[in-house]
C-alpha cells in the first residue's frame, strides 16, 4: 500500500535522477556512504514516521500540552516516538562523525526529515530544532560547550531550542530587554523573558539546551548589543551527570490554531522560582565573543528557515496524497452529457474541477519539494566541494534562495491544503478527516522563524542589491542555463524555456526599477509581490530542472510529472506579470495610505 505521507517515487526521482544524490559518495565528506545507505535510510525514516509519529497526530491535536502551574504535561506517545527516533539513530544521521553522528548528505537528512514532518509537524519539532541548536553550537561554540551540550543532543538524551522573541520584541530584536550580567566567577546570570518558544519545557527528555539571546550592561545599541547564552533547564556537574535546576521557569504556554502538539512558551529567566548555587539568576554560558549573538544565531535561524519551508513542503505533500486517494474512492455525480441517474456515479476525480485541484496541490508540493531539496544540495555543495570557487557559488545560490524557501512553500502548500479540504467537499471540514488538521497546522509556517513580509524584506532589501546585485544575477544565470539546456530539446521544453527566459529579465529588471529612486521606502513598499513573484519564477526554473531530467522517459510517473509542469507554466507563472508591474511602477497606494483611514 503507497504511503499517504510522501511518495517514495517522487523523492528518488528527485535525489538520484535530478540532483544525482549518489555523486557525492566520490566526496571524502560523504565516502563512507553509497546509494544503499542512502536507501536504508530513506526507508527506516518512513518506516518510524508511519509507526510511531503518525499514529499520534489526531491524538497530538486534540490533548495539547498542559502546564499546571509547575510542571508541563505531554501526551506519552510523543515521549516514545522520540526515543525511537534516538534509538535508530535517525536524529544522528546528518550530524558529523566527530560528534558521533553518521554525516549523511543534507539533502538526504532533508528527505528522511520530510517523512516526520508529515506524519506528525508537532512531534517532529523536537528533533528539529535540537539539530538546528546543535549545529550552531559545531559552529560557534568551545571544545567544552560541544562536548557538555551537544553530543547528549545528538545522542537524544537532551533537546534543544531557540529563544530570541519577547513579549514586547517579537521580529524586532533591537529591543529585547532581557539582560545578561557577570557573576563575578566567570559566567553569567540571565534575568528577562521570552515569548513563543517552541520546545520550551517538558519532561521528554534528561535535560533542555536554551539559546537564548540577551545583552550584556554597557553593550552597543541596538542588535549590535546582542550576545548569546547557553542557559539550560538543568546544570550539568563535571562528569556529565544532571545536576540541580536552573532559574529557567515557564510562565504558561500558548495555545494556537494548529501545530498544537509542540509545546509553545513563555519562559520566565531568573525571577527567583530556583537559585542555583544559592544565587539569583538564571545561570548562562557566553557563546563565542560578546555582542556576536544575532550573527550566530542566523546559522540556526538560517536554517531553520529552510525548515520551515520543508515542513510545509511536508504538510501539504501529505494533504494532497490524501485528498487524491480519496478523490478516487468517492463516487459522487456522473460525466457531463450523462444526466441518466440509473447510471452508476463516478469516482469524484473523473470531475474536471477535481482534476484541477488536483493538479494545482501537485504542482505546489512537487515544485516546492523539489526546491527545498535544491536548498540541502547546496549545503552540501558548500560543505564538500573541492573547488572554493564551487563552495563561495553554493553559498551565494543559497543566501538568496533562502526567503524564497522559507516563504513560497508557505503560501502555498497552504493553499494545497485548502484545496485538499475541498476536494473532499463537507468532509474535509470535520476533524474526522485528516485534512482539517493539516490546513491548521501549516497556516503557522507563513509565520514562523520571520513572517512572510520580512522575508520579502530579506529578498528585495538585502539579497537582491548586496553586492551589487551578485546573489541575483548568479540566481538569473544558473536558471538561465537550464532555459538553454531545455530549448535544446525542443516541444513543450523549449517553450517553456522561453516563458521563463522573459520572467527571469523580468526579476532582475524589476529589482532594479524598485530602487530606482535610491529610497528604501519606496522599493521595499511593494517587496511582498517582489517575493511571491521571484518564488513563482524559482519554482518554475526547479520544474523546467525536473522536466530536462525526465525527458525521453516514459510511463505515469513522467507524464504526471509532465502535466503538473504544464500546469505550473500555464496557469501559475503567467501570475507573475501584473505583479512585477506592480513593483517595477513603485506604486505607493500602501506606502502614502494613512493609518487613519484602515
């Protein structure tokens, strides 16, 4: 029976037939691995996600975690899938060898990711995070920090999460308040609060790694004020056991529309609830230099991003594999031209609509699949090539399609799952269906880790001017050169490679009338169309990549691969016309609108 979280189909297609997944395998990075380790683990991730992440989803959903007043309760089931997890050694796949992980390519940690966030995006948080945590700290921490904090992350024994927002400072992290002052010893204390922290206390596992930015007294202004902390939930004594609890307390937890089943915070720091050592103060541990922090902690927000992008990618894969089976099983109607009601019904995707909505979902999630596992080769290209000149490249392709990977899959692998609910008509709207919990669940992500207008911001403000436009033109050149390879092949290829050859003139040409006038206000007043249309363009480039690697092959998979593409260049890319003309006239009906008049 064909799984209903991804298809198996689609992701070897993706990683062996596109991206040649098993290349890297000559790359002393990845030489311990080959395509059958590859595969196996591929297939344990299903596996463990079909058996132990999924079956507790609805579960997850409707007995969200619980905070008494002392301690945060969570469903047992979370707990066991977890340990599983750890068990397998799923959650140690991607991470290096030095630290006991198997270091198997990004992009293939990424797609064995995928099977978890679609079975169950509350549970999988967990995991995800603390790889995230524990990259920074590879990154930026000391020998001691890895040592202490990371390999119990990597083994599974402690988990990890970022604390950046405020009550007062969600995306405006200049003016966080929270404070970190010496302790006369050599460390720190941490005094202060934050809001919406994902992960931010339970009891599934020994112990909780909190990054959590503050500002040391007499600092710069600003964000260039801003160091980061290691605070845990526990101490850590010497020989790497448990200690006593740190001064770090939830206040009470948030209660959302979707994602339910990861615990959400706000965590109170050093207000007195415990003294460890005796003392006031929530103990911290500085990372790397003083009023570094937001630089460091961009290498997990960055990737985080792209996990986002990822997790919705998931959420809406998963709703359009369910709302395509049960598009085939639900008898309802008869063909046009055939009005006799003695005649037997027909399965619903024998309804055009059906098949439009259909293949709208298919084109959203296969496109934004293919561009999130484009994002993971690139941090494998950037970690492994030989060539610095090939690193520096994959490194700037990722910057700037950075916003655009957070934020396309987003909106639109919502809309996926807005029209999976539909296609299920009057049942999709019911709990009892799938569906329902799946659009809840991703309307989070055009939020989470930078809304969708500050990673517009991102892209027209800063991606698409810094020096002097490079990250652009190198992202307008590499789409380019497989507009040339597909008008080679003649057919639907080549025109298609023609309507994205105008569209990328158009991004580049766009951006630079945007800041025409040289004033920030006026280009970035219209930078949110700027994203979506760049995101509709990117994936329009990944399509055209899938159909140069299908071409000559026959059977449905190709042809349904065929007709999503077709899809997206007939129906979704001409979108991007009137909206690069919206930006490119700097229109200023938001900009000049008052406040009083909304």
């Amino acid at each position: 029976m064909e799984s209903t979280l991804l298809s198996a189909r689609d992701l070897h297609f993706l990683l062996y037939e596109w991206l040649d997944t098993e290349a890297l395998t000559a790359r002393p990075r990845y030489s311990d691995h080959s395509r059958e380790t590859f595969d196996a683990a591929l297939e344990l991730a299903e596996r463990v996600a079909t058996d132990h992440f999924a079956p507790h989803n609805k579960a997850n959903d409707a007995n969200e975690p619980r905070f008494d007043g002392e301690r945060v309760h969570v469903i047992p089931e979370v707990r066991k899938a977890l340990e599983v997890y750890a068990e397998t050694g799923l959650g140690a796949a991607g991470m290096p060898s030095s630290v006991g992980g198997a270091q198997i390519p990004q992009v293939v940690s990424s797609a064995c990711g995928a099977y978890f966030q679609a079975a169950n995006l509350g549970t999988s948080a967990y995991p995800f995070l603390t790889s995230g945590n524990a990259r920074l700290l590879l990154a930026h921490g000391s020998p001691e920090q890895v040592d202490t904090w990371v390999l119990p992350m990597v083994e599974g024994r402690f988990t990890g999460t970022m604390c950046l927002s405020e009550p007062q400072a969600g995306s405006s992290l200049a003016d966080i308040t929270t404070r970190a002052e010496e302790d006369g010893e050599g460390g720190y204390r941490v005094f202060g609060n934050k809001m919406w922290i994902s992960g931010g206390d339970h009891e599934l596992t020994e112990n909780i790694v909190h990054l959590v930015l503050a500002k040391l007294p007499g600092g710069p202004p600003g964000v260039k004020g801003i160091s980061l902390f290691v605070v845990p939930k526990y101490l850590v004594e010497a020989d790497g056991s448990i200690g006593e609890r740190n001064d770090v307390v939830p206040a009470g937890l948030n209660h959302k529309m979707g994602y339910r089943g990861t615990v959400n915070a706000l965590l109170n720091f050093g207000e007195g609830k415990h003294t460890p050592g005796g003392r006031p103060g929530a103990v911290g541990y500085l990372v790397g230099e003083p009023h570094q922090g937001l630089r460091y902690m961009f290498h997990m927000m960055n990737g985080a991003r792209i996990g986002v992008g990822a997790g919705a990618t998931a959420v809406g894969y998963t709703g359009y594999l369910k709302s395509l089976a049960y598009a085939r099983e639900r008898l309802q109607g008869r063909p046009l031209g055939d009005k006799d009601p003695a005649r037997p019904q027909v399965p619903i995707i024998g309804h055009t609509d059906v098949r439009r909505m259909l293949l709208a979902q298919k084109s959203y999630v296969e496109g934004a699949l293919a561009l999130v596992l484009y994002c993971a080769r690139l941090v494998d290209e950037a970690a492994s090539a030989d060539d610095a000149a090939e690193r520096e490249r994959a490194n700037l392709l990722l910057d700037v399609l950075t916003p655009i990977a957070k934020s396309w899959p987003s909106q639109w692998c919502v809309e996926a799952n807005s029209l999976a609910i539909q296609v299920h008509g009057g049942y999709g709207y019911t709990r009892e269906y799938d569906v329902e919990q799946h659009y809840r669940d991703n309307r989070l992500n055009p939020i989470h880790e930078g809304t969708h207008g500050i990673q517009a911001l991102d892209l027209l403000g800063r991606k698409a001017v810094q020096d002097g436009g490079a990250r652009l033109a190198l992202l307008v050149e590499t789409a380019q050169r497989t507009a040339d390879r597909a008008r080679g092949l003649g057919g639907p290829e080549a025109e298609y490679a023609d309507l994205l050859s105008k569209a990328l003139v158009r991004t580049a040409e766009t951006a630079a009338s945007a800041w025409s006038e040289g004033d920030p206000a006026v280009a970035l007043a219209n930078a949110t169309p700027y994203l979506e249309a760049v995101g509709h363009v990117v994936v329009a480039w990944l399509w055209l990549e899938q159909l140069v690697a299908a071409h000559g092959r026959s059977g449905g998979f190709y042809e349904g691969k065929r007709a999503a593409a077709a899809y997206f260049f007939r129906h979704e890319l001409p979108r991007t016309g009137p909206q690069f003309d919206l930006v490119a006239s700097r229109d200023r009906t938001v900009l000049d609108v008052s406040p009083d008049v909304l």
